[in-house]
C-alpha cells in the first residue's frame, strides 16, 4: 500500500486554522463547480433522452430530477452504499505535530481524498510538500524513501492503524455542504452542457451497448444473473460495438438519431409538468 502523505510547513506566516480555512474555502468552490458539471451532464442526458428515446419525467422539472439524481449518487458513496469517484467529492484532511528532527516542518498531513482537483488544489500550496513512501517504485533515493516509510510506520502505530484516531481532524467538504447546497440554476449550469458532438456520441454508444445486452438476455430477469456473467455480457457488447459490423451499425444509428440532438432549450428543463401521477418513469 502506498501511503499518500504531505509536510505542512508554516514558517509562522499563519496558524494551521488559518491554512485548513483557507483549503476549505478554495475546495469548497471547486465542489459546487464539480456537481454543477455533474447536474449539467445529467440534464443533457435526460433531455436527450426525452427527443431520442420519448423518455417522461412526470411531476418533475429536467433539471430538480438531475438534481436530485446527483445528490442522490453523491449520498450513496458518503454512506458506503457505492464506490464511485465520480461522485466521492467528499475531502477529509489529518493532521500530525512534527516530532521529527531531521526536517524542519510543522505538520504531516494524510489527506482523505478521490477527487484528483481537490488533491491538486492541496499539493498547489506552498505550505505543502510531498512526503509520500513508495513499496514498489520508489521517486526519491533509496535511503530517503526508507526513512519516509518508518517515520509513517511510526505513526501508524501510535494511532493504533487508524489514521482518524490521532492528531487534528478537519473535515473539508463534508455531506452537509453537498446536501444542503441548491444553487443550480439554468445560467450557472449552461457553461457546463456537453457540446452536440459528446451528447450524440454518448447516447449512441449507451443504446448500442444497452441494446445488445439485451438482445443476450433475451427474457431473462438481469437481477438473476451474476455480476461477473452480467460483466462479461457488456464487455461482449462494447467488443461488437468495436468491430467492422458494430461500426456500420453505429453510422446508421448516427445518421437516424443525428438531428434528435437539440440545443438544449432553458424553458423546457426549467418547467415541470403537471401529470403527476407517483413515481417517476424513465428517467433515462
């Protein structure tokens, strides 16, 4: 296992609160960029959906049903139900005094974190250095990676190898911001609309692959097939998708579906339909 670690070295210019409060006001705008740019993927997705495939979304605007979607996928990874980075942008940073001699730093930090630009966010302040250990490809000279690995060994144990039971804990974006956080409306998600070119290229790929597996399953019920049988099916497909005939295929399915992809209409992801009649259908 690789141990993701980082030196924090203040050079008393400002506290470590006043660092954690900085690196929670710059992640939290990068956040509410990333799910805008998941809520405005999901809005054209289910707008396409709506031309292409007749999909309904009764009671529901396009863009609250995207809303809710995201959220909901987001709360799935926060509570173990999923494991998805796409929609883990929830960032924990643990903090431990310098006990070591040999470097002039103030903390070492592990940072708890999957979404790679909050990670690059944290390595971009000058406060912090890397101090990671490689098992297997070591970056930095033998007897340097060594003395990394037992200084964070060292650590390890001290916190009984639980790295959320020693030290400061700062939560830097947690379920509580995300959940609570409503500002998607339709001029701040329009910057982040999948071009024409994307969206008919993702929807056709996604019918052909749905398609095929499909047609495999004949009428079996999916939920009785297992996951690595259900696996190798889409894989299977994706491999025709690929071939000389699944491209002559594709370019057929393009040029049918090809004037289906609109320029996404404010009025009609904004306005939300009168027919409720419970649950949502095909949402696409």
């Amino acid at each position: 296992m690789n141990i993701v670690g980082y030196t924090i070295t203040l050079n008393g210019k400002k506290t470590i609160g006043q660092f954690i409060d900085e690196f929670r006001k710059d992640a939290k705008k990068i956040v509410i960029e990333e799910m805008r740019s998941l809520v405005a993927e999901d809005v054209a997705k289910l707008y396409d959906a709506k031309f292409l495939s007749g999909a309904e979304y009764p009671g529901i605007s396009i863009v609250d049903l995207a809303v809710r979607r995201v959220k909901d996928s987001i709360g799935r990874v926060y509570t173990g139900q999923s494991r998805d980075d796409k929609y883990n942008l929830f960032c924990n940073l643990y903090l431990y005094e310098s006990r070591n001699d040999q470097i002039a730093t103030d903390y070492y930090a592990i940072l708890d974190c999957a979404n790679k630009r909050l990670r690059s966010l944290f390595e971009r302040y000058k406060e912090v250095d890397d101090y990671t250990y490689y098992d297997y490809k070591v970056k930095c000279k033998k007897e340097e990676n060594e003395k990394r690995k037992q200084y964070w060994m060292n650590m390890l144990e001290d916190c009984d190898y639980d790295w959320t039971g020693a030290g400061l804990s700062a939560k830097i974006v947690d379920s509580g911001f995300v959940r609570n956080f409503d500002k998607f409306t339709v001029p701040s998600l329009k910057r982040y609309f999948p071009s024409d070119k994307e969206r008919l290229e993702k929807y056709l790929k996604c019918a052909f692959v749905s398609d095929k597996v499909a047609g495999y399953l004949g009428n079996a019920p999916i939920e009785k097939i297992d996951r690595h049988s259900l696996s190798e099916l889409f894989l299977r497909a994706v491999e025709e998708l690929e071939s000389e005939d699944g491209q002559e295929v594709y370019k057929e399915m393009e040029r049918k579906r090809k004037s289906g992809i609109n320029v996404i209409d404010e009025a009609i992801i904004s306005f939300t339909p009168t027919n409720y009649s419970g649950d949502e259908k095909n949402e696409g």
